[in-house]
C-alpha cells in the first residue's frame, strides 16, 4: 500500500524527497501507479499555495510547478502556450494534470515540455538558488533532480514561437509525435532558433540539425526544403502501438515543415 | 496503516468519511459513501466514466486521491436530480436516447453538466469538446451532442 505524505510547504516536502521518497503533482501518472499497487511506497505532495502561483506579465512569465493547464488556458497573457495547453489530455486531464508533471512524464507523453524545451524555459528547484536550464532537467530526470518549485518561461517574439502536435485521435489522442519552433527574424533573417521535438527519442529532445539548417537563412523555399530534408537526422524514435520508428522519422519533416509555414503566413 | 479522516461536502451535503493511505475517490465515494453514479470504466484516466466535479472543475475521481478532497465541494451525477425531479440534462438525455447501455451516462452528465454551469450556449464544438475526455462506445456521440445542445438552446430561449 502507499503512504501519502502532505506537507504544507514547498521545502518541507523537498526536504522529505531528498530522504528518497517520490513526488506526486497532480497525480495523472502517479496515480495510476498507485491502483496498479506499483507506485513507491511513500509519496510526498504539497498544499503549498505558491506552486499554484502564476505570474503572466513581463519578458519572463513565472510558472509554479502545480500550475495545471487548465490555469494556464484560463490567462489571456499567456496565450502563447495556449494551443499547448489545449492538446494535453482531455478537459478533466487538463484540470489536473501539471506543468511540473509533464517535465517528467515518459512517452508518449510530455508535450508542454517539449514547448519549454524551444522555448528556452528555466528550471527553479526547491532550496536552491537560481534556475537551471530546462535541458538539464529533462536529461536527468531518470535520477531524483528534486522537487520542480517553478518555472521561467521567456515570451517569445509576437509569431515567433509554433507547436504542432500529431495524433490519430482528435481532439485528444496522445502523440505520435510533437514538434515546437521558436524561430525569431531580425531584418527577414532567422536568428536563436530552437527546435525541439516530443515522440523522436526517449523524451524531448532539441533538433542540433534543424535548427543549423535553420539559423541564418531566410525562412523561403530552399531552406524549407532543407528543413525538413533533415529533420531526422541522427535521431532513433521509438516503434510502439501508435507508429512505427519509419513513420515517424517519414513524416516528421513534412510536420516540420507545414508547422514553419504555417508561422510564416500568421 | 492508519485510515485518514476526510470532511467534504457531497452533493451539497457535509459529509465526513475515512479514506485508506492511497485511495482513489472513485472507490471512497462508491465504497465509503455508496455513491455508485460515478463508473469504474479504466482506473487509468482514460474513459472518463468516473468524472466527478470537484470544487466546480470536472476530475477523474480514478487518478484524484481521496484524501485530498478535505475540505471541497465533490459532485457526482447522484446530485444532478432534485429528489424525483430530474436536472434537464438527465431528461434530454432520455428523450436524446443518449444512454445505451448507460455505463458512459453518469461521466458525460457531469461533464456536460459543469460545461453549461460556466457556458450556458455552448456551440456545437465546445460541447465536442467538453466532452472529448468521456469515452461511449455504443451512441456514437451524436444523440450526447443532440441532447446537450438541446439543453442549451432552451436556456437560451427560455
Ligand atoms: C487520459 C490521459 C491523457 C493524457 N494526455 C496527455 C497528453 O496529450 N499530453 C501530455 O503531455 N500528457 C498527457 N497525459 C499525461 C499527464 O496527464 C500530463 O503529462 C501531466 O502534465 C502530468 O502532470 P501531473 O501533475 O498529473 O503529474 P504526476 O502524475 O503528479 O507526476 C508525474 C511525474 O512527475 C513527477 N513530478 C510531478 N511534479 C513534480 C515536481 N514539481 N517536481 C519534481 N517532480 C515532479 C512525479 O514524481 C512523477 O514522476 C495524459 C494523461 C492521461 C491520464
Ligand atoms: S475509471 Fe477513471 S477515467 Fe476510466
Ligand atoms: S451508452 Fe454505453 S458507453 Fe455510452
């Protein structure tokens, strides 16, 4: 049987997973674990009200970790993460589920981390000081990083930032695959371009690849083409119920290369 | 392991019940309370026949843990009729047929129910929508949307 442990603030709770106890957010993945009786024996959760905390204003919008997706759905000034929101989940997963969670959540979910991932987005852990960047987080979370407090987001540039996400059910099938650009003009040409994917490997990943075809060109016909030419290079994606790896890697490009077109007409 | 002591209110009622270390809601309500509208379809999150409403926002009582709802305002679809007056919803689903074999009924209520709660003329792609979490696999959906919009548009002209 699990224990729940619920503490009332963040570092009380921090301070009791570093004893090597599991964390549960809002509980979409967890608890599934805990009725197939497979969850750890101790989970460790917070009322603390400040991971609810949402700070939409300004350059750099501030994301508690509790912070569900329906909450972000809710703030008009964060309307550029909106149609990432909306493709997690159904509604009831999307009153639940957390932005905290996603960064952990395995394929063939994680589709709000692959945006923060384009995005640029910084960690804040609990009882540390300073952010880390979202990459790390996510190459390391097969180990304990620790318990997520927030996380930083930097607006992007008005139409500068694009997600797609390929699922065979509408409107709320998991991905086959997901792809976010964060592709800034200066003059016509692209400059600080980020690409990442979801569904391309064991968990977001940024496309090195991509984003050289990318960086420095004018967003036209030709580099399109290479866009998407190389969109799965030196990537092995997954083979599972919903596609096959040769799928995948077939059709990526073509995703990647409506989704910039579809930037550049907005 | 020690059972948790839990005050809610179900169904506007103030109720206070012992949960077990790790239970979901879905089981404290049918087991705990007897509550039985709320359907065990998955344990997964994937079916939506045990949407609940919890503090005016649908959840799945299956991935909510029990003891978290100390201090909330739980909904299920037991607390939709009046006594033997019927919420109108229950109603246009009869006269929808929008129940088969039923066992998605109780989910997609809830659900439809906190969607005109918050947006009383929803069009046709907002009740899709609101509903897309609940799995039916008998009505194919249509006669749910008929009924729902049905409901809406006589709050609209009423
Ligand atoms: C029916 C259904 C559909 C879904 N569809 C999608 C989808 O389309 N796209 C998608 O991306 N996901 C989907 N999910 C998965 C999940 O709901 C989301 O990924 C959600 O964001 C996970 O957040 P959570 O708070 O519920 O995570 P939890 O279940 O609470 O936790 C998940 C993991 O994250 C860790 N964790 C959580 N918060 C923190 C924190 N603050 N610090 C450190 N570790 C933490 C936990 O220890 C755990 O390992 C779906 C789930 C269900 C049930
Ligand atoms: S039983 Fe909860 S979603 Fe299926
Ligand atoms: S009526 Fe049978 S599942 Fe919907």
């Amino acid at each position: 049987m699990t224990e729940v442990q619920t503490y009332p603030t963040i570092d009380e709770a921090a301070r009791a997973m570093a004893r090597g106890a599991a964390y549960m957010g809002g509980g979409t993945i967890v608890m599934r674990e805990v009725n197939a009786g497979t969850a750890a024996p101790v989970l460790v959760r917070t009322d603390d009200p400040t991971l609810r905390q949402l700070r939409a204003q300004g350059d750099t919008v501030s994301l508690g970790a509790g912070v569900t997706m329906a909450q972000i759905l809710a703030e008009p000034q964060l309307d550029f993460l909106h149609p990432v929101a909306r493709r997690v989940g159904g509604p009831q997963v999307r009153n639940m589920g957390t932005v905290g969670g996603n960064l952990f959540a395995a394929h063939p979910y994680g589709d709000f981390a692959v945006a923060l991932l384009a995005l640029g987005a910084r960690v804040q852990l609990a009882g540390t000081s300073g952010a880390r960047p979202v990459e790390d987080v996510l190459r390391d979370r097969a180990r304990q990083v620790g318990l997520v407090a927030a996380i930083e987001v930097p607006r992007p540039r008005h139409g500068s930032f694009g997600f797609t996400k390929v699922s065979r059910v509408k409107p709320k099938g998991v991905s086959i695959l997901s792809i976010a650009v964060l592709a800034p003009q200066t003059g016509g040409t692209l400059r600080g371009v980020r690409v990442a994917l979801g569904g391309m490997g064991s968990g977001p990943l940024r496309s090195a690849a991509v984003e050289r075809a990318l960086d420095g060109q004018r967003l036209d016909r030709t580099t399109l083409e290479k866009a998407q030419s190389v969109a799965s290079d030196g990537l092995q994606p997954p083979t599972d119920a919903l596609a096959s790896a040769w799928y995948r890697s077939e059709v990526v490009g073509v995703h990647l290369r409506r989704l910039l077109q579809s930037m550049e007409s907005s | 392991m020690a059972k948790i002591p839990v005050t809610f209110t179900h169904n506007g009622t103030d109720r206070a019940a012992f949960a077990d270390p790790g239970q979901n809601l879905l089981e404290f309500l049918r087991r705990g309370l007897g509550d039985l509208s709320p359907k065990y379809g998955c344990g997964q999150g994937a079916c939506g026949a045990c949407t609940v409403t919890i503090d005016g926002q649908t959840q799945l009582a299956c991935l909510v843990l029990a003891e978290t709802v100390q201090g909330r305002d739980v909904r299920t679809a037991a607390g939709l009729a009046d006594g033997a007056t019927l919420d109108p919803l229950q109603e246009a689903f009869m006269d929808h047929f929008a129940a088969q074999c039923g066992y998605c009924t109780p989910g997609m209520l809830v659900s439809a129910r906190a969607l005109l709660d918050t947006n009383p003329t929803p069009t046709r792609e907002e009740v899709i929508e609101a509903i897309s979490g609940n799995l039916c696999r008998c009505t194919g959906y249509e006669p749910i949307i008929e009924a729902i919009l049905s409901v809406a548009g006589r709050r609209a002209t009423a």
